[in-house]
C-alpha cells in the first residue's frame, strides 16, 4: 500500500489518478477521529426584502368566474339555515337569583265589585279593573 507521501504525488494538477489510487487513498485515510467540539454560533444574516401582497379571497374569485360586488361575494358565502338540531339535555340547577330590586309584593286583596285593588308591600295600592263576562 503506497504511503500518504506518495498518494499526494499521485494526485496533482494533471495526473489521472486510476481505480487503485483513489482506493488506496480511502485506506489510507483510515477511520474518522471523535467529533470535535461544537464552534461558536455565527452571527444573523441580514432580512429578506418584504414579498409583494397576494390577492385577496375576493379578487382570487373574481380571476376564477364570480361576478359581482365584494359585498355579493361575502353575502355568497353565507349557506341557508341549517335544519334546528335535537333538543339537548336538561342543564344543571343554576344559583339562586338576588332579591328584587323593589322587594314589593301584594298583601292583600278587596273589590267593590267593579275593581280589584290589590294592597301591595309597600303600603300602596293598584286597582285592576273587574273582568267582565260576555
């Protein structure tokens, strides 16, 4: 096997290297040593110019057949109702409410036969008048 001196003469500026030289060259070579140590992480490459900006969904379906408005192709992408779903279960209780703002209820109740006058909470009273039968 020849030796790395001799391989480095083989393989100059305008020599033809054959078959047997470039294997001799890979034995030679022996095996890869360890990896070395990571380098230093270099340093950021400078921005790309800014793109130029598509089309818009609208002027891509204008190019494609649509013809109308902008506000025609919104309006088209709108479908019909769909059919109403099935009832869905029963929810859970939900907390109890905060008292009325007024805190008024009815106490009582009279007539005069032509008005009903409920006494409310309050001390004031609404009248309401007495249905009539037909």
């Amino acid at each position: 096997m020849p030796t790395k001196e001799e391989l480095k003469n083989t393989f100059v500026t305008g020599a033809v290297p054959t078959q047997q030289n470039f294997a001799d060259l890979i034995d030679v070579a022996g095996t890869q040593g360890p990896q070395g140590e990571p380098g230093p992480a270099g340093t950021d490459g400078t921005n790309g110019k800014n793109g130029t900006d598509g089309q818009s969904a609208y002027e891509i379906a204008v190019a494609n057949g649509f013809e109308g408005t902008e506000q025609d192709w919104l309006n088209s992408l709108v479908g019909p109702q769909g059919e109403q779903g099935p009832a869905g279960s029963k929810g859970a209780k939900g907390d109890k409410g905060n008292p009325g703002a007024d805190g008024v209820s009815v106490t009582g109740a009279t007539s005069d036969g032509t008005n009903i006058t409920f006494e409310l909470s309050d001390g004031s009273t609404f009248d309401v008048p007495w249905p009539t039968q037909g």
